[in-house]
C-alpha cells in the first residue's frame, strides 16, 4: 500500500511539473507578442479630437442621408471621404492648437494639426482620414501607398517570385513617403470611421515610423498576384497587402478592432 501511495505521489508531482513548464511556455509566447514591432498599431484617440463635436456632425451627415440607407437597406456610412476630413478638421478642437486640410495637395497626409507648448516648442501632427465599411470579417480597402514608378521592376519580381525584393521597394518608397517630412509631422495617425449596419465607429491607428525596417515579405497568396505583407499590423487587428496589378499597398482592418472597451475605438453614431 504505501508502495501504492508513493507512485501517486510521484505521478502528482510529475503533473504538476508539466503545467508549470506549459505555462511558463505560455507566457512566454504572450511576451513575444507583446515585444513584437509593428508599422500601425491601435492608439489612443488622440485628445485634441472634440469627440462630443464630432458625434453631432456624423449625425447631422448620416441623418441627411438616412431614408436613403434605409430605403436601399445599405449601411449608413459618411456621406464622401472628403466630407469626413472636414468633419475630423471641425472636431479638432483646444487652446493654442490650429488644423488645416491639406489633403488635396501631394501630401502625405490629410490634416496638419500644429500644438502650441506651453514651454514655447511646437508639436506637429499629421493625420490621415478614411471612410471604410464593414460587412464580414474585415472592411474593405484602404489605400496606404501606390507607386506606378517602379511598375515593371514590380512586374518582373513577382512573375520571378521575388517577393523580398518587391516588399523592398515598397520599403523605401514608404520611407521617402513619410520621413522626407520629419520637421513637419512629429507623429502621424490614422482617424479611420468604420461603418458597421448601421453604427458608426472611430478608429485610431498610430503609425510607428521606426519600425518600419520590420516592413517583411510573409508569402505569395495562391493566385501569385498579391503578396502577405508581415509586421505591418497585428493579425488581430487586420492585414496589409502588396498588389501586383494595382502597384499599391493595401490595408484592410479586422472586426476584432471594432471594440469600445479600449481607448482606440468609440461609436460616434
């Protein structure tokens, strides 16, 4: 009997061993994930956004439109992309902080916000604007860079299954697209309304110039006419994509990003 008891014993302890080792690989897992570098990662919405001033002008666009949307049983959405830099511009609101559209211009952004420190500095901030709707597990397209430049040089690395080389070019040109403008924008984010049925969210993404090195090739998708781009953006959250025919870098945001709970994401309708 006590030979018995010991082997139980033993067995116990052996068991309790391998959970801990389980969990120990667990969480270090968890910690890789979280020290993994991304290009855009959901952020804060950023402070000097009036959200009460931006909730009444979604809501004086949508219900102008809604007989419309309702009629044709689609979802309500902001009236144009141009209409939605305004809305953003006239909720930026706060003392010594002036905005300015500039999105019709060859600019890399859509907003130029200018703070005035109280220590005499000036913050720039560069914010891009966007309209995308969600209808399944993730929203439609968002354009982030095109280059018609390099197109045959694009061409022949995908018909040679140079993915690297191709996310390379992309690579640079992203760089040139943003840091050639250092002195003006100190920080760039992304304010993305996602429209959902008919809800209406606002979305923050913060883009993280110094990672953009981890920029890296993932693979060819079956058709062998768009590339999986990694680091870019968590999986979680959505996918980027290099597209051979339209020469042009493109995101698209998960529905998991759809959630209030976090400071990145509010409902404005």
């Amino acid at each position: 009997m006590n030979t018995l008891i010991a082997k139980l014993q033993q067995i116990s302890i052996e068991d309790y061993q391998s959970e801990d080792e389980y969990e120990d690989e667990f969480s270090s897992d968890e910690e890789n994930i979280k020290k993994q570098k991304y290009i855009m990662e959901p952020a804060s919405i950023p402070n000097f956004v009036d959200i009460d001033i931006l909730k009444e002008f979604v809501k004086n666009d949508i219900d102008g439109n809604k007989e419309y949307y309702d009629d044709l049983k689609i979802t309500y959405r902001i009236s144009d992309s141009k209409k939605a830099e305004w809305i953003l511009k006239k909720a930026i609101k706060g003392y010594s902080i002036t905005s300015t559209l500039v999105g019709d211009g060859n600019t890399n952004v859509d907003i130029h916000v200018k703070i005035n420190n109280q220590d005499g500095t000036m913050t720039n901030i560069g914010v891009d604007a966007s309209v995308l709707t969600l209808n399944g597990n993730y929203t439609n397209e968002k354009s982030i860079m095109q280059n018609f430049s390099t197109g045959s040089d694009l061409d022949s690395l995908f018909n040679n299954n140079k993915g690297a080389e191709a996310i390379n070019i992309f690579k640079q040109k992203f760089k040139n697209k943003y840091q050639l403008n250092t002195n003006t924008n100190t920080g760039i984010y992304y304010l993305i309304f996602i429209c959902q049925g008919k809800n209406v969210y606002l979305v923050c993404i913060k883009l993280n110039l110094e990672n953009i090195d981890d920029m890296k090739f993932s693979s060819f998708t079956k058709s062998c006419k768009n590339i999986i781009v990694d680091n870019f953006i968590a999986s979680d959250f959505g996918n980027v994509k290099l597209y051979k025919s339209k020469k042009r870098l493109e995101l698209r945001l998960h529905k998991n990003i759809i959630n209030v709970k976090n400071d990145y994401c509010i409902k404005v309708y």
